[in-house]
C-alpha cells in the first residue's frame, strides 16, 4: 500500500470499524459508571463498601448471564459442523457481547448518586450512555450495522404496525381483566409508571440487545433462515436465551436473588419477537416500540378499568 492508499479517507463505501476488530471504544463505555462511583465516592468514602458490594452482586449476577451465552456459542458451533466457520470470529463475537452484558449488569444496578425516585432511572441513563459512547466511536459501524438510524423498510411498516398494535390491544384487555378481577392494585399506574414504560428501560433494552448486541453476533453467525419473512440466525437465538435468562434469575434493587419461570417464559418469547420484528423491518425501532406495547397495553387497561 503506498502512502496516497494508508491516507485515503473513508467512505460509505468502506467497510466500517466493528467492536471486534478494535478495542478504542472499551475504555471510554465505562466512563459513566466510573464518574458515577467517584462521585459516590468523593461525597461519602464510607460508601466503598457498599459501593464494592453493590458491584460485585451485580458482576456475579451477569457473570450467570455470561455463562448462558456461552452455552449458547457452544451449541451454536457444534449445530453448524455442516456450515463450518472461522472460529476466531465467532471467539471475539461472544467476548464483546459478553463484555456488553456484564456493562449493563453492573451499570444498571449501580449505587444511586441521591434519592431515587421509585424507579431506577440512574441506572437506565448510565446505561443508555455507554451505548451511545459506543456508537459515537464507532459511529460508520452503528450508523450501517444496528438499525439505529434506518427506517423500517418499505413493505415492513404495516407488519410492524399490526404486531404493534395487536400486542397492545391484547395487553390493553388483560390490564382491563385485571382491573376487573381487583388485581389493579398489584400494579398502581401513576405518572412515573406510565414514564417508565414509555422511555428509557424499553429504549436501553433494545438498543444493547436487539441493537448493538445483535449486529456483533450476526455478523459473526449470520443468519441461515427466514422466518415470517426475516433472517434470522444463532444471534438472535442467543440474545433471546440470555435476555429469557436475565428475566429469570433475577437481581432486585436490595441485592436479594429470585427465580421467576414465568418472567423467563414470557422474556423468551418477546425476545424472540423482538429480534424477528428488528430483522424483519431493518430498524431497532420497530422493537422499541413492540417492547413497550405489553406495558403501556396494562397501564392503559388498568385506566380503563379503575
């Protein structure tokens, strides 16, 4: 290559820098939860323990998570002897993504700065930080490869619309059931509720997942069949198992552990919806939007019916 080639600039055309061929964007996706620890720290240093404590939780709680990708990398490979591909793709594929899923793990559930309201929106904001970080770096790779910034394509738009709108008016019937049967009371809506089902959990959750999450494993296992008119492949499998997983085993805000089948079930099930509806329309937001469609569905039929 002579020195006119090393100095031409990049174009649409190029190939675009991914989060496996570079490690510039790793240092910089953990400055939020850094600031928010010294922050922490130089107001209260008595806070370390708690700090440390809160983090370690977290890390083992996706350390579990990481642990399921990694059975699902595994099946992957061993059901694709007949397809065989590179391994070290697929190597550096899985680290990012677990990389990816202890950050949010840990960035998530860290330590308030100040009282929090009912919800943890520090930690859906530290979360949704990072990952626009890493889009900024890499922003020719997000900009192509994550749906971030593509409309759904033409002939996908009344698909998605119908999904859509078939999960909220069935959400928004069994919120009305509920409310119905005095089971609204398990699940006050307020404005913060209707806040948080309407932002930023659903808008971070797809972005990391569906977004960028999904792009690294699909481009290191692309996907071999279409389902409903999608392409769909082990990412989305994979992304789908480890979310289910998340949904699962379960960390509260307190550090306490629990087990929920039917917050696993029904995690497997949307995730797998949500991947298919990403590929299917080629843009992260029709997934955004089916994401908050169960909850705003309740919110809506709880109203309704109270």
């Amino acid at each position: 290559m002579d020195a006119s080639e090393a100095h031409r600039p990049t174009t649409d055309d190029d190939p675009p820098l991914r989060p496996t061929e570079t490690a510039r964007w790793v240092l910089p996706v953990l400055l939020p939860l850094l600031l928010v620890n010294a922050v922490l720290l130089l107001g209260d240093g008595s806070r370390s323990g708690e700090i440390a404590s809160t983090t370690a939780t977290a890390a083992l709680w996706g350390g579990a998570l990481v642990l399921g990708l990694l059975a699902c990398a595994v099946l992957a490979v061993l059901t694709r002897r007949d397809r065989p591909v590179p391994r070290g793709p697929i190597i550096r594929a899985v680290a990012v993504a677990a990389f990816f899923v202890l950050l949010t793990s840990v960035s998530a559930r860290s330590q308030p700065i100040a009282a929090e309201l009912q919800r943890n929106w520090q930690g859906k904001v530290m979360d949704l930080l990072w990952v626009v970080i890493l889009c900024m770096i890499l922003h020719r790779w997000a900009r192509q490869e994550t749906g971030l910034l593509r409309l759904p394509a033409p002939g996908s738009r009344r698909v998605a619309l119908r999904v859509v709108g078939g999960v909220s008016a069935l959400f928004v019937a069994l919120g009305l059931l509920a409310a119905a049967t005095g089971d609204a009371a398990q699940r006050p809506v307020d404005l913060e509720q209707l806040a948080w089902d309407a932002t930023l959990p659903n808008l971070t959750e797809e972005i990391i997942w569906r977004g960028v999450m999904l792009a690294v494993l699909d481009r290191a296992l692309p996907p071999t069949r279409r389902v409903l008119g999608a392409p769909l492949g082990w990412g989305a499998v994979m992304t789908s198992a480890v979310f289910a997983l998340g949904h699962l085993i379960q960390l509260g805000g307190d550090g306490s552990w629990s087990v929920s089948i039917a917050g696993g079930v029904f995690a497997a099930v949307m995730g797998l919806a949500l991947a298919w509806i990403r590929a299917r329309t080629g843009s992260i937001w029709p997934a955004v939007a089916l994401h908050c469609a169960p909850e705003l569905g309740a919110d809506a039929g709880l109203l309704l019916g109270t």
